[in-house]
C-alpha cells in the first residue's frame, strides 16, 4: 500500500501558459475562488514564502494542515509534507507544485527495511521523525519533527529504549542531548550533511562574535560549533531575538528569506560547503517548486495526493501521538501569515 500522486486529466502544461500572464493576481484569484490555502516551508524559494497564506516549520505546517477550513491545501514543500496535509485532513483535496519533490531522509527508509528494523527491536518503542513515508510511519508509534522531539522523548519512561529514524544525525544530537538509549536508522539529508566544519571554523574565526545557528539535521562536525541548536522555526526565533548583528546558519539557506524580513538590519552568512561555497546548502527537492508550477497545480487540483484509507488511518495514529504529545502551539510557534 502505498500513497499516490494522482497527474491531472486534460491538465493545462508549462507550454500552454500564457507567458504575458500575471501569476501573482491568477494564483490569489484561484485562491478566491477555489476557497484553497497555500502552506509554504522556509526552504520553499522566496516568491513561494511570500505568496503563502503561512509560512513555518514542518509541525506548525502540520497544525495547519490539520485546522484549515479550506477546501484545497496546496503544499509547497516535499511530498511527504503533503502526505501529511492528507493524512490529517483527508476531506481536503491536498495538491503540490511538483510530485518529484521528495526528499533523501524518505528515500533513504524503505518500508519493508523499516518494518525488519523494527521487528529486531521488540522492545525499543519506534520514533519516527515526520521526513519519511506514510508507509513508514504507519510502522511507528509515535512521529516527531525537530521542534518536538525532546519534549516528547522526555515525556518517555526513562528506562524505555528507542528506535529512532531515519536521520542519524537528529537522532545523534537527540541521545546526546536526553541521555537516553537509541538505535538509530543510517539514513542523512544531503543537505545538512554537506557542511563542512573546516569551512565552518575559518568562517568563524573571520566573523568573531557571530552565533552559529544549525538545525539538528547537521552532523555532530558543525553541531558541536553550534550556539543555537533547533528547527528551522526555532532558528528563526534565535536569530529575531538574540542581540547579536551578524549569525551562520547551518541550515538550508532560503530560510534567510524570512530572516531578512524579520530583522533587516541584521547579517545573516550561510554556513559553507566542503570548497567554501554555499552551494550545499540548497535542497534540490525543495527547489523543484515554482511559482509557475504553483500556479498550475492550482489550475489543474494536480498533482494531487490519494493515500489508501487502511493507510492513512495506520499513518495517523503516530501522527495523532505526535500532536497531542507536542508543546502547546503558542503565537510565536504558530505558522506566519505571509503578508
Ligand atoms: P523543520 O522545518 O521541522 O525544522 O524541518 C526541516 C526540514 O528539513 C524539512 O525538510
Ligand atoms: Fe529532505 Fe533535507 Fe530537503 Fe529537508 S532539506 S526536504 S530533509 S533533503
């Protein structure tokens, strides 16, 4: 069983548009009238964060996903962000910009490897972080994303052992932080794992004075020079209210968008790469979405996401675990209505 990204019958293509026309105005009307919300992650490019009824990270999106009295939801994001979406609201029609958009954290944990992984550990409860399948967390018990999982783990019987995946960098940081006793799957995102700590401590000692911002994603090499440690919501936070007037971010770097909205007079310098270049730092999932794709999907309600409902509902329960084990969502963690 799996979910299915359903392609448009009869759908308008790239070619057919319109090149003179307005997408700013054609997708807000398609807004009006389809009654349809646009959530957008801050790695989406900045056009997408700024046409976006919100912006945040993956639990905020989720909360949203799961409150809106929209009928469509259009996701730009990854797949398994839009998975969610239809997870926790199956009535909505839920569409993304690009059905390609995926992401190395799913890829990297096949189902049927998972379900082995599990059956290995009888005793381990599973914690899945929300970057997988709803194949995979339909095998988990609860799901966390980086902005919840300490709260959750610490809500966890201290002797209980954990099955953690599938990013073996958050769940490095996540053992080491709670002290606990985790398994963890061997799966990285490619973008967080490309940071370079050398390039990071020349950087550093260039820019004395600066906080280092990283997201749980980096490997232990950057999170060790990190001040702030969380996900990309927390950053944001970190970055708007700490005195500071010049930080590195060691996360995916469209985030800096919201940044420089939120605290203009501040500098914020990507983290670098092995050559010293930033380059890493761009999700090449994320990237696959565009305003014109945006507009398309709008257009055509495609690509849209159709999961099984036996699925949807084994996914939904570690879903449920997840929201109702998470911190109260408060105004400075809710999603930000773009302007
Ligand atoms: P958060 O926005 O939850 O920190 O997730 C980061 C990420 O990598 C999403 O793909
Ligand atoms: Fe996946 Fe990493 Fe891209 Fe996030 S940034 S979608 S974890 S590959």
């Amino acid at each position: 069983m799996e979910t299915v990204v359903l392609p448009a019958a009869n759908a308008l293509t790239r070619a057919q548009l319109d090149p003179g026309l307005d997408l700013w105005s054609e997708i807000a009307r398609l807004k009006r009238e389809k009654n349809a919300v646009i959530l957008a992650h801050y790695y989406q490019d900045p056009e997408l964060q700024d046409i976006a009824d919100y912006v945040g990270d993956s639990l905020d999106l989720s909360r949203a996903a799961a409150a809106t009295d929209a009928d469509m939801i259009v996701f730009c994001g990854v797949r398994f962000m839009a998975e969610v979406a239809k997870i926790l609201s199956p009535d909505k029609k839920v569409v993304l910009p690009d059905a390609d958009a995926g992401c190395s954290l799913e890829d990297a944990c096949p189902p049927k490897e998972f379900a082995a992984f599990r059956a290995a550990h009888p005793d381990h409860i599973s914690l899945t972080y929300i970057n997988c399948s709803a194949a995979v967390k339909a095998h988990s018990d609860i799901i966390v994303t980086s902005s919840n999982a300490k709260y959750i783990i610490d809500q966890l019987p201290a002797d209980q052992p954990i099955l953690f995946a599938p990013d073996r960098h958050l769940g490095g940081w996540l053992a080491r932080e709670t002290g606990r006793d985790m398994v963890l799957w061997d799966g990285v995102c490619i973008v967080h794992d490309r940071f370079s700590e050398r390039e990071l401590i020349k950087l550093k000692s260039q820019h004395s004075g600066a906080p280092v911002a990283a997201h749980p994603e980096c490997h232990d090499g950057i999170l060790q020079h990190a001040d702030h440690v969380g996900s990309t919501r927390s950053i944001l936070d970190f970055v708007t209210q700490a005195p500071q007037q010049e930080f590195i971010i060691a996360t995916e770097m469209h985030i800096i968008h919201q940044m420089q909205k939120q605290a203009p007079d501040k500098t914020f310098i990507p983290a670098p790469g092995a050559d010293g270049s930033c380059n890493c730092a761009n999700c090449p999932f994320m990237e696959l979405n565009t305003l014109e794709k945006l507009y398309l999907a709008m257009v055509n309600e495609a690509p849209g996401i159709e999961i099984p409902e036996a699925l949807r509902l084994q996914a939904l329960r570690p879903l449920e675990r997840m929201l109702a084990m998470s911190p109260p969502a408060n105004p400075k963690s809710a999603p930000q209505a773009a302007e």
